[in-house]
C-alpha cells in the first residue's frame, strides 16, 4: 500500500535530474507523436531555470518525487521576447503554470488536479485573478484534463521553433458561484453536443434526413434549428449586440460534415467568453429585438442558461429519433458528465 502523498515545495535536497527524468516520461506520449516537445528532451539546466522562474511543487511518495509542476506570475517581455505577442503571460491580474508531469503509475488518481489547485492556491493568495496556461493542440489529454479543471480555450499560438501548433487556456481565480454554474452548463451544452454527434455520425444518409416526426421534421433538420437558434440569434445577442433576423427552420448549412462541425464549434465559443465577461456584465441584463421586432430586456445569465436548455430540449428529441430508428443513443444525462470529470465515469 502506498505512502501517504506529500505535496510540497521543492527544496534545496532534491535532484533536478529526477525531476527532469520525470519531464521526459510524462512528455514521452507527446514525443512519440512527432511533436517537438521541450519538455520531452529538456536538460537539467532547464528544468532547474523553469523551476526558478516561480514557485515549483512536488509530490512525493515514499521519498521519490512523482508529480511537479510550477506557477509563477506575469512575464517581463524585456526577458521574454515570446510574450509580446500572447497578452495572457504578461497581464499583471494573470498568473501561469507549466511543468506540470504526474509519473505513469500516479495517472487518473486526481494528482494533477491537486498540483493545479496549489497552483491556483498560490496565484489566489498572492492577488492574482486569473491563471493561464498553454498546451499542444494535440495533447488531447491534458486539455481534456484542464478543461475538467475549469479552463477554457482563448486563443492559439504558434510557438517559435516548435513545429506544432499550442492552445492558450485561461480559468479566472475570483469565480462566483454563477460564473462556475454557467461555465459548468457550458461544459454540459458541449460535452452532450459532441455524444449526440458522434451517435449521429453512424446513421445512413437516408435516415439522417428521412423525417422522422419530429417538429424540424429530420435529424438534420433539427440540427440545423440548433445551429440556427444557439449560434446565429443566440450567439450573437450575447457577443455582437446584434438582433438578426433568420427563420428557426431555415437550412443554413445543407453539408452533413459542415453542420457537425459548426455545431461544435459553436458550442466551444462559450467558454472563454465565459471566463472573460465580467461578474457586472453576468449579473445585468441581455437587451436583444425579437423576430418579431418586439424588444426585450432578459436577465443575463437566466438567458444564457435557457440557450443551453434549449440545446437540452433537442438533443432530446434526436436521441428520441435514434431509438425509432433502432440506433443506439447516447446517454448524454448531466450527471454522466459530471461523473466522467470526477473519474468514475
């Protein structure tokens, strides 16, 4: 039976050399890929530089370090050419992280959830806002595990010298309970977005558009009034201010794989706004034109939760339309997703 694990700060006692060789089998995965991973072939001279850079922790088991990670505030772009262009590293409201690496055998026991929360801890404590953090656009795991950590995409980078393109991430440090519960919904409208369309992917193209009873009539007919109702009216009351005018049966993306893609797309965009709109602007008021021309003046985040509902609603209906037509449908439940994030999924 295992030691009880010790989360630390790092001391003078310790190896960077270990800790490097720890670097090299938790970015192994990344550079087996092909993909140009410092962190993959790093020496202990870097490592050593990295860790210095901000407050580096550790967890230790039975005397051997398993996990690390560092956190540390804004860059000086005086010293850090690199930031200039990526306004995140170098925000005095925003701190970062990045050597994060949990050993093989520590993986999928909540480890890295626990360095991020030191991290985040430390960021809080020292008046920072905000935390940010990059990662290889095809390490789908570790965005995988940011996300269930409450980071959102903002933005891509391309790196000089890396062949590879990276994701920036941000979580803001001073949620409120609204801000999380959105963000969550959020999550959700995705998570389930992304189940329905891989249900739907393995239907016939007959079947896929045969009408199936439903109120848009096809599958996707119905996936065409969710592009239409959460992205094109939506989307843009909440982000442009705008009041567009389209029928909610209109067919604005006939190509199968477009509308899939789109959809996803879409779903994605909400969680960075999340985290960047303002606790004033959540808790105010939504002012939009309906179709009719009548005007409204909803609250808020009350709005924004109905959108995510209203994906709810159909994604309910296609799956109804899945078991008519004798395929299997997803079990898209939020609390599945909620027991997916925690592991016991």
């Amino acid at each position: 039976m295992r030691q009880e694990l010790l989360i630390r700060h790092w001391a003078a006692r310790d190896s960077f050399e270990a800790l490097t060789a720890l670097l090299h089998r938790a970015y192994a995965p990344l550079a087996a890929q092909g993909m140009a991973v410092a962190a993959a072939t790093q020496g202990a001279e870097t490592t050593r530089r990295r860790a210095a850079e901000g407050q580096c922790w550790v967890a230790e088991s039975e005397g051997t370090i398993v996990g690390t990670v560092t956190v540390c505030g804004p860059y000086d772009t005086a010293s850090a050419h690199w930031a200039v262009g990526v306004p995140w590293f170098r925000d005095r409201d925003t701190a970062h992280f990045h050597q994060l690496a949990v050993d093989a055998d520590w993986r999928r026991q909540g480890l890295g959830r626990r360095l991020i929360a030191a991290c985040e801890t430390w960021a809080q404590r020292q008046g920072y806002k905000r935390m940010v953090l990059d990662v290889a656009e095809a390490a789908h795991a570790l965005r995988a595990l940011y996300r269930r950590c409450g980071y959102a995409d903002v933005a891509q980078v391309q790196w000089e010298g890396q062949d590879h393109r990276s994701i920036v991430m941000l979580k803001a440090l001073d949620r409120s309970p609204l801000r999380e519960q959105l963000q969550t919904m959020a999550r959700y409208n995705l998570w389930a977005t992304r189940r329905l369309c891989a249900a739907v992917d393995a239907l016939s193209e007959a079947d896929y558009r045969r009408d199936a009873g439903l109120h848009f009539r096809s599958v996707h007919g119905t996936l065409n009034h969710l592009l239409v109702g959460e992205h094109e009216l939506w989307f843009r009351r909440f982000v442009e201010g705008a009041s567009p005018q389209v029928a909610l049966d209109a067919e604005i993306e006939p190509g199968r794989l477009r509308l899939r893609e789109r959809l996803l797309e879409g779903a994605l965009a909400w969680l960075p706004l999340i985290e960047v709109w303002s606790e004033e602007r959540l808790r105010g008021t939504l002012q939009y034109r309906s179709m009719s021309g009548r005007e409204h003046q909803l609250p808020f985040a009350t709005t924004l939760l109905h959108v995510f509902n209203h994906g709810t609603h159909h994604r309910g209906q296609i799956s109804a339309a899945l078991t008519a037509l004798r395929r299997p449908a997803p079990e898209i439940d939020l609390v599945y997703m909620l027991q997916e994030e925690a592991g016991q999924g």
